[in-house]
C-alpha cells in the first residue's frame, strides 16, 4: 500500500535549513497496523504528513496505492486523500456548533451520497464506535474518550483504505486512551491500515509492527 525510497524532508527558511527526514525506507501492506515511535524532534509528525499527503518530500520517492505520489501537486494529493485517508490528531477537531451526528458527516457531504445513505452510514459507524447513544449531543457535553471516539467515527465514516492516527490517546486518561486504542484494534481487524504515531509504549502494544526514528531516521524496527 505505501512504500518510500530514500525519503527526505527539509525545511529552509532565510537562515536555517533543517533535515526532518533522512532516507527514510519503509513498506506498509494492507491491513497491517503500525507504530511509529521515537523522542519528540525526530520526525515522527512529518512523516506522518507526508504518508498522508499533506506535503510532499524533498527528495525520494513515496508511493501510495502503487502511484508515485512524491511530485503531485495539492489538487491530487487532495483527490487521493478524500477518498483513501482518514485522520485522528490528539486534538479532538470537533466543529464545536455541530453535534455527534454532523461531525462524523461531514465527510460524506463531499461525496455523491444522497441523505438516507449518509444516515445509514454516520449510524453504523456510530455503532461500531458505541457512541450512537449521543449522537445528538455537542462536543462539549462529551468526555474527552467520547470526543475522540467521535473523531475515529468520522475518520472513518467514508471507508478510507488508510487511516492515519497522531498520538491518538495524547489528551486521555489511561482508561480512555485503551478504549480509543481498542477501537482503533478493531478498526484494524476489519481490515483498515492503521498507522500510528506515538510515545506511549503502552499503545504500541496494540500495534503489528513498530518502527522507531530517532534524528529523522529509522534506527530499529520490531514485531
């Protein structure tokens, strides 16, 4: 599903120039579900941007879906990421004015959906995330295990091949956080590709494989 040949990332600005990636190597098959771990600095968000097309590398070659994505300018990467990717931040995200219904929705406005189908789905995945109970409620009167599990739900609610995960549990307690990283598992098992950036070994637990960086590089990897 996605691989990257010698993957490089640096920011310039007038003074300084700084490497964030160096010939970063790595393949992710479907289904799989993977941890990327190390200190804070060592590139773990960039990357995580440009596995989901948000930028684009320096150098190197990042393939997705079997496409050379490395050059495609922002209309593409938008037209890929709309209909194959999925996001969770440690920000929840929530539109605040919206409730549970409307945020896990808004996805499926930009497709061609009509209303009954859009229920259908904003309920199953509802379901699936327990969460279908509060699904007239605003985010503010949500826990913050409910916020994110609202925000999984949408991530997920239009089927992405891929859904991409930055330090998910970052903002919950331990028994939110495993609740959020159980879903995640399930998701997982029915065959979504997850991958996750993380520094909790507890959540890396929950994952197939993990790879650690350290000063943008790929020092080890494990299952």
């Amino acid at each position: 599903m996605i691989k990257t040949v010698n993957l490089n990332k640096v920011f310039k600005t007038d003074e300084v120039e700084t490497t964030a990636l160096r010939n970063v190597n790595i393949e992710v098959n479907k289904g799989e579900f993977v941890a990327i771990m190390g200190p804070s600095g060592c590139g773990k968000s960039t990357f995580l941007h440009l596995l989901g097309l948000l930028d684009n590398p320096t150098s190197g070659d990042l393939f997705f879906l079997e496409q050379n994505v490395s050059r495609y300018a922002e209309r593409q990467r938008a037209r890929l990421r709309k209909s194959n990717i999925g996001f969770v931040f440690q920000n929840f995200n929530l539109i605040d004015e919206l409730n549970v219904f409307e945020n896990v929705e808004l996805p499926l406005l930009y497709l061609n959906m009509s209303v009954k189908e859009r229920k259908k789905k904003v309920d199953r995945i509802l379901e699936t995330m327990e969460i279908i109970h509060r699904k007239k409620h605003f985010p503010v009167q949500l826990s913050g295990g409910q916020q994110q599990r609202v925000a999984v739900a949408r991530a997920v609610v239009a089927n992405p091949s891929l859904l991409l995960a930055d330090e998910p549990t970052g903002n919950l307690d331990s028994v939110h956080g495993e609740e959020v990283m159980n879903m995640l598992s399930h998701l997982n098992e029915q065959g979504t590709t997850v991958i996750m950036v993380t520094h909790n070994q507890r959540d890396a637990k929950f994952c197939k494989r993990i790879i650690n960086l350290f000063d943008g590089q790929i020092i080890s990897e494990s299952r």
